[in-house]
C-alpha cells in the first residue's frame, strides 16, 4: 500500500483505535493517547453502557461529541457524517451478538490524515455470562 508522506494509512489509524479502545484503564488510555498524538495520530476514548439496542445511537452521538471536543473534526455536518458512518459500522459488527442484552466497554476515536476509525470494544450479556465483542469501523474525511 502507497501512502501519502505524513499519511500513516488506514491500517495504522484502525490499529491505534484499537488499542485505545482496549486500554485497561484511564490512566493507560490518557498516555496511550500522548503517545499517539507524538506520532501524528489524534485520539479520543469514552466509556459506555447500558442496553444494547438503546446504546447504538448513543455511541454514534457520543463518537461525534468526542471527536469535536478533542480536534479530531470540525464542528459541521460532513465532519459529523463521517464519524457516525465509521461508529455505526462498528455497531452493526457486533450488534447481532449485543442485540437483548446489557453491555458495557469503551469507545476510541482516531485520526491522522484523512483516515477516521472508530471502535467499539464491550462485554455484552446478563450476569456473569458474558461475551467479549469488538468492532471497527473506517471512513475517509476531506476536510
């Protein structure tokens, strides 16, 4: 893959969203992001919960919110757009295995360049019968 000089592509984006979904902790998370932001790539976490079916649009809104409030996008339309098209592809990953159940987990937001990826990482289920889900969703901003 040929990537643009500054552009560390698509792949790199998706990996960084995944690793800042699966920090442990918020102390890991905020130094995961001092580091990403020394290698060019912006990143933002949320913790989530609740009712699956319900929390879906939640986490599209709550990706846009935090990809503004940290400088990953502008505050437009087109911006928004791309942030809830990558977080509901992330959803509709793991909704089959979500759908009826409680969950709970992070959400990350990354950015360099063009590239946005957002990923959701939760537990899903009732009690201590949980399942571990992932998803992961890319879109390309021309802003």
């Amino acid at each position: 893959m040929q990537t643009k000089e500054n552009d560390t592509g698509s792949l790199d984006v998706a990996r960084a969203s995944i690793r800042l979904a699966t920090t442990p902790n918020r102390s890991e998370e905020e130094k995961l992001i001092a580091e990403l932001r020394e290698n060019g790539i912006l990143g933002a976490a949320l913790d989530v919960g609740g009712e699956a079916v319900e929390l879906s649009h939640v986490i599209i809104e709550r990706a846009i919110l935090a990809a503004r409030k940290n400088g990953l996008i502008k505050d437009s339309q087109s911006s928004d757009g791309v942030v809830a098209g990558a977080a509901h592809e992330a959803m509709s990953q793991i909704m089959q295995k979500a759908m009826g159940f409680n969950g709970g987990g992070k959400v990350a937001v990354c950015r360099e360049g063009t590239h946005i990826s957002v990923c959701v990482f939760m537990s899903v289920g009732m009690m201590y019968l949980n399942e571990v889900v992932i998803g992961l969703g890319h879109r390309v901003i021309t802003e």
